[in-house]
C-alpha cells in the first residue's frame, strides 16, 4: 500500500468524522414557572422545525407531545413535580433528550392573602423556597442556554487536534515501517 493511498484513506476518515459531529441533534430545556419551554439545535447550526418532541416522566408514561416551530422550540405546561424528560426526534435519525429533575419541576408558590397579616407571613418555608428557586431559574435560563450552545459548537481547536492526531499517527507509522526493515 502507497503512502499516496494511506494518505487519502485518512483524509476520507477525517471528513467522515466532521460531517458526524456537524449534525448531532441537541435540546436545550428549561422550567419557568409551571411551563417547561426549550428547543433543539444541531452542532454547527441550524434548527430541527417541525421535529416531533415527547415529555414523559421516569416511568416512561407520556405527558405531553407535539412539533417543533419553525425554530426549533417547544412548550408544555403543567409541569409536575417530578422528573421529566424532554426528547426531540427529527425522525431521520438524529434524536436527543434532556432530563429535568424533580427540583427543576417544582410548582411556583402563590402568594395567598391572610387576614391583618402581610402576604410574606402567609408563606410557608417550602413556598418561599419555591419562590426563590422559580426566581433564579429565570435568571438562570439564559445563561444555561449559552453555555449549552457553546459547549456543543465545535471549534477549530476540535478540528486542529484531529488533524495533528491524524499526521502524529502516520508519522509514527512511518517510522515504524522504516525500523522495522
């Protein structure tokens, strides 16, 4: 086998593996008050629109599902509180889920009115800390969103560091070949 013929053998690999990684289907989820709202996106770029999306919880029981919007997006409301699973499938074999746990489902707490008493008094410790929580998950959920975009993005790093694996392979089957004989 010609160095001419290894040499295109692993170019064709390396492209293989790009266009791979450039079409993986991902979901971003997130619970605002009693409504779980997110999208799918795919590394590289680009939507899953009309994808179907399925919301079941740990026993596998269906609690909602639906098409995606044109950008990829999805709703559901009521959540419960319980763990959940969000799963989008384009239906030509990219699929993802996300799962939510019971602390990411709980309801928000209302604020009830009393009687001579403020509304704050009337809160329980477990409404106030739901409150809280509903709180910092709004502020939270763009951030969470930005970090997943990011994290799934591929980089020129990624790239470089496949290609130099590539040559530090050949490389070192080279001098292999040219030891041994």
């Amino acid at each position: 086998m010609s160095l001419r013929a290894v040499f295109i053998a692993l170019l064709m690999i390396a492209g293989l593996n790009t266009q791979a990684c450039a079409h993986k289907l991902k979901v971003f989820a997130t619970v605002q008050g009693s409504t779980i709202s997110g999208y799918g996106f795919f590394i590289g770029g680009g939507r899953p629109a009309g994808a179907r999306w399925i919301i079941h919880d740990e026993t596998g029981a269906v609690l909602g599902e639906g098409k995606t919007d044109e950008q990829g997006r999805f709703r559901f409301e009521p959540v419960p509180a319980r763990p959940l699973t969000v799963t989008i499938d384009t239906g030509e074999g990219h699929g993802a889920s996300k799962t939510l746990s019971a602390t990411n489902t709980l309801p928000a707490a209302t604020n009830r009115p009393t009687q001579g008493g403020s509304a704050a008094q009337a809160l329980t410790g477990e409404e106030v800390a739901a409150l809280v929580d509903a709180a910092v998950q709004r502020q939270v959920a763009p951030l969470l969103e930005r970090i997943e975009e990011m994290d799934a993005r591929m980089r020129y790093t990624d790239i470089l560091c496949g290609l130099f694996l590539i040559i530090g392979l050949v490389g070192g089957g080279l001098w292999l070949r040219t030891w041994r004989g």
